[in-house]
C-alpha cells in the first residue's frame, strides 16, 4: 500500500467513532498492539526531543527501506507512535521526504490534542523526515 491509501484506510478507521473517548479508545488499544521495544533502544540517542512524554524512535535501513521501532511510555502517546510507525515504515527515504503526512489532520487528531502532545506528533514526524533525509544522503552517496 502508498502512504496514501494507509492514511486514507486510518481516516476511514477513525469515522467508525462519533465520539472522541472511543478514538482515544481505540487509539490506546492501537498503542496495545504495538511490539515492546528492546529496553537497549530505550537511550537518549533514539529518545524524540520536544516530547512531553517519553518517546523513542528507532529507524533501520533494511533492502532500500526505512523501517522503524518505537514506543512511549504514555498510553495515549504509544498509539501515535503506532499509528505513524504503520505509515511510515517500508518507505523508502524519498517516499519519506515527499509525503504529506495529512491523515493526523482528517481524523481530527491535532486539534484534540494537548498542546504538548500535538508538538510531541509533530517532532516524531520531524524524525523521521530527518532520518529520511539521513539515509537518502547515505544511499546518494553509494550510488555516486
């Protein structure tokens, strides 16, 4: 599947729910899904700055493709991290770089958010636009 037709599919996901407990019901229950990360990951180096909650991101370049791990250590917090986590991994780092990560505004997630919650998405989505960055000038250079 592109980046669009998984934002499109979580949207979709979303308007299933009228009222906003149930999003941040099935939002915590997206973040229970989400596989432990390693407790070696869990260090400054990988850990997202502008979080108010803990959030670690780990990317791994695997055959062209961005791949990440992650997890916080607040609930609501872990279930974004799962949701941009299943739209950006498998890209490959120009997917990254030229996608418009539009669906956290069609489901009407950063206007009921905290302030600081909302900034904290938003450097999660930085990362990985700055990991992105990252490996295509890796791969650039391989190939030049």
């Amino acid at each position: 599947m592109t980046i669009e037709e998984i934002q499109q599919e979580i949207a979709e996901e979303f308007s299933v729910y009228d009222d906003w407990m149930d999003k941040y019901a099935y939002l915590i229950e997206l973040g229970n899904d989400l596989s432990p990360l390693d407790p070696a990951f869990k260090t400054d180096e990988y850990l997202i700055k502008g979080c108010q909650s803990r959030v670690w991101l780990v990317p791994e370049m695997k055959e062209g493709k961005l791949w990440f791990t992650g997890e916080s250590d607040a609930v609501i917090v872990k279930g974004l991290v799962a949701l941009v986590l299943r739209v950006a991994s498998g890209r490959t780092a120009a997917e990254l770089i030229g996608s418009d990560l539009h669906f956290i505004d069609d489901i009407g997630l950063r206007q009921h958010l905290s302030p600081t919650r909302a900034n904290g998405l938003l450097s999660m989505i930085k990362q990985i636009r700055l990991y992105a960055v990252a490996y295509n000038k890796i791969e650039d250079s391989r190939n030049g």
